[in-house]
C-alpha cells in the first residue's frame, strides 16, 4: 500500500483517488483542464451560471418556479467568488476546468480561468446534475447504457414549457436513458430521493407526448439505442437554464463548459431528501 | 345535524359514516351480506386465506418469498378467530359478508358465517388490498378509470413465476391501471410508501414482456379502455395467493368471497411504510 495519493494516472487524467479539495487545487493551478465526469466519486458536481446583479433576481424566480430542470444548489453573495456551503476553499474564478464568457449571447472566449472576467457584481448559481443520480443508480445495479459506453446522455427540447421570469423562458429540455421497465419503476423511486438534482423523471414511454419527434435526433449529447424491451425514461436537465439564458441573451454572463463541472466537497447522499 | 350515525342508506347498504367496529357487528349480525368496497373509508381491509395449521406453514413460507403479490399483514394463532393486530373486537368466523369453503380445491359453499365450519387447526392468514393504495392515489388526485366507472379493476396472470414453497407455486397475477406518464410515475412514488398492500408496480408499458397477450381480455375482472396517451402500469394482486390455493388443492381451506373483505380498525395511512 502507497500511503502517497498520485495526483494523476497514466493517462492525464487525475486519479480517482483525489478528494475534492485535492482536485480543485488541481484544477486552479491549471494543470487539468479536462472533464470531471468520474473524478471524486462519491461527491456532488455541479453547473455554474453567473450573471450580473440586475440579472440574477430573474433568474433566480426563474429557478424558483422551475425547480425540476433548474435546482439551484448554490447560491453566492454579489460580487463573492466563494460558496460555502458547497465547500469552504472553492473560488468560483479558478476552480473549474474551463468556463464560457458569453455578450450578448454570443460565446466570446474558452478560459481555464475568469480573474479577467470577473466583476463586483457578479452573482453565482450552482445547479445541480444528474451525475448525482446517475451514480447513485449505478450503485443499485441499474445499467445506463450511454456510461456504459462512455458516451454524453441524450437531450431533447421538449413542448413543455418552462414557466417564464423576467427575460427567461422557454423549454424544458430533458435527458433520456432506456430503461427495462422493472429498471425504470426502481430508477423513480430512486431519483425521486433527489429533488435537488432533478428529482424523479417527467416523462415515460411515447416521446411525442412531450414533443419529441425523433428519439435517434438528440439536441444535445448523443443519441442512445434504446431496445424492444426497453422505456425511454426522460428527465429534467440542467441544459434548461443554459438554453433558456442562450435564449435570453444577456449583455454578460459566464457559465461552465460543457462536462466541465464544479466539484464540491458534498457528498451525493446529502442530495437525497430522506 | 342528526348526532345519530345511520345504520344503512337508502339503498340498503351500510353507510359510510359507520365506524369499522360498528360495520363489523353489522355484517356479523348477518343483516349486511355484500361488498365492501366504498365502505369505512380511511381503513384497511384485508383478503381472507384459512388454512389448516399443516399447509399454514407453507403458505407462510410462500408469503414469505413473495412479499408482492402476497403481503401478510394479520396472522393468528392456530385455532383463534382473533386478530387482535387489526381490530380487538374481530371475530373471523362472522365478521366478513360472505365466505367460501374450499374442499380438494372445489367451492363446496358459500356462506356469511364459518362458525360450523371452523376447527381448531384452522390458521388464519389476512393479506393486504389493493383498495388502501388505491385511496392513497385517489385522494392525490390520480383518477382511475375502473372505480371512476363502478367497474372491477382488470387482472392478469403473467409469466413471472412466484417462488415456489411446498405445495404452492404458480404465476404471479398482476391488476392493471391505465394512467397518463406523469400520473404513473406519482402512481410509483405513492404505491412506493405502501410495501404492506403490493408496494410499487411491477411493470409497466409493454404487456407482452410479462405474458400478457391481449389487455381487452383480462383473466379476472373487467377489461378497462387504454387510450393513446396512458400507460399500462402493472401492480402484484392478492389474486395470486387464491389461485395459488386453488391450484395446490389444499383437503380445507376457506376463504373471502370476491369483494367481501374483513373491515379492520387499521387506518390505511398506517400501511404506509414512511
């Protein structure tokens, strides 16, 4: 036994073995710039929405009266880097991988860090991810066909609208993972434990209920096969508030990259209500 | 306000302001002989199964490996027509409308009182219904089709095998409700809480996948319309331990007549598991 954690494998990537806090320092001193999609299991990431003062009150009621694809997991003071409450050593400039500057509504740069960007005004979000659930299926022996193979969930806009606040509206959009329908009961009762990350499905079975034409045409991510014995089984995602914010296009806002995720120092069991 | 309860309604049948214990000594005085569905709302009521004390410890072990379709929720003591766990006064040789007795595993009778049928070997079993979670969906809003039409909820049996214990054995018969997706998914977080009465469905979707070959012509009960936008969702039935039984042609057994159940004084929220 190496009483000494290495900090990263063969590979590059950093060793699963790293706590949060480990990999964050990682990550703020530059030297990781990947995905966080399997690091620190156990604890929960996060995606990350700043936007100005005068924006955040929106955009907050909009996370209010659509707890589903929007739970807000953390919520900063103006103008603070810091959130606590999700671990007591994050700053919000340096901690993820890379980050999206968006003007206006238009990507304007790709950064492994935001001190250039950052402004006094600034409020942070942290929404939570259905990582979270995902493992917590997996730990009960549910297959999930697109980890199996190392493939992005499926996402899709759907017709249900999102109740609009402010300048935010528009879709829900949903992940979907086929399921057995013995799977799928479990997979409810599961994610039904996890209100702060997505909680239970919105949907099963037909997709054109929820306006959805073509399960093989994902939105987003990758499309997933799903079988004969297999429910597609959808799930609000938190590529809502992203798209919604895209939509709206504010003068300014930073957001994580994609896969790029903020990992905090709680574990995934404090998501679960009871 | 009249301070007294009335015994019947107009149309003969018990009301519904009766208390348990009342509507008990009411069918016990033998004046009441019919359902019970609809009556003493907000308690349980149970399946009847009276088996002699050999075959009681296989029918227990039978309970035992199939906790779904046969959730045991009173047992007596050998020779005791009490039941004290669901309702101190309970005296099961009167208290249910109408009984059958079961010689070889040929209907011999049916009778609203067992007195010269009971023996003092005699086992008595009471296992959960349907009717406590379907309370529990009703009074959540969740509208289901069979009781919104006075109709008798459709079942099936299936190609799920029960485990196997000593003489009983045979598949596992399924009730089904149709339901609007976000209605089955409730459906699944409230039935989730109630492991004592069936607990969550077993299926759902794709009748085939569990032997079923034609919905519109159940086994027992009555065929209810699925429309296009509803779910089928499968539930474990009390049906199965009485075809069990009368499949394993127990010398003597008695049991319920089809929807004339033992009213107890256990109130259904108490099945719920939290």
């Amino acid at each position: 036994m190496n009483a000494q954690v290495q900090t990263t494998e063969a590979n590059g990537r950093p060793s699963r073995d790293l706590p949060p806090e480990a990999l964050r320092m990682l990550i703020r001193s530059g030297r990781y710039q990947g995905a966080t999609s399997g690091l620190a299991p156990g604890f929960v990431q996060g995606n990350l929405v700043i936007l100005p003062k005068g924006l955040a009150s929106d955009f907050l009621a909009f996370a209010h009266q659509n707890p589903r694809p929007c739970p807000v997991i953390g919520l900063s003071e103006p103008g603070s880097p810091r959130m606590p409450d999700l671990g007591t050593s994050i700053d919000l400039r340096t901690d993820l991988p890379r980050y999206r500057v968006w003007k206006n509504g238009e990507l304007v740069s790709e950064v492994p860090d935001i001190h250039d960007d950052w402004r006094d005004d600034l409020v942070s979000f942290v929404i939570g991810c259905s990582f979270s659930f995902e493992e917590a299926l997996l730990e009960d022996g549910i297959p999930l066909r697109h980890v199996a193979s190392g493939a992005n969930v499926a996402m899709y806009r759907t017709n249900i609208a999102c109740t609009p606040a402010g300048p935010f509206a528009g879709p829900m959009v949903v992940s979907m993972r086929p399921l057995k329908a013995a799977d799928a009961i479990r997979a409810i009762q599961i994610t039904s434990r996890f209100p702060a990350v997505h909680g239970a499905p919105v949907h099963l079975g037909d997709p054109a209920l929820i306006g959805i034409e073509n399960l093989a045409k994902p939105d987003y991510g990758d499309a997933v096969e799903v079988k004969d014995d297999e429910i597609p089984v959808f799930w609000a995602c938190g590529v809502t508030p992203q798209a919604v914010i895209a939509a709206a296009k504010p003068a300014f806002a930073i957001t994580h990259a994609p896969g790029s995720m903020l990992i905090t120092d709680k574990r995934n069991s404090r998501m679960s209500a009871f």
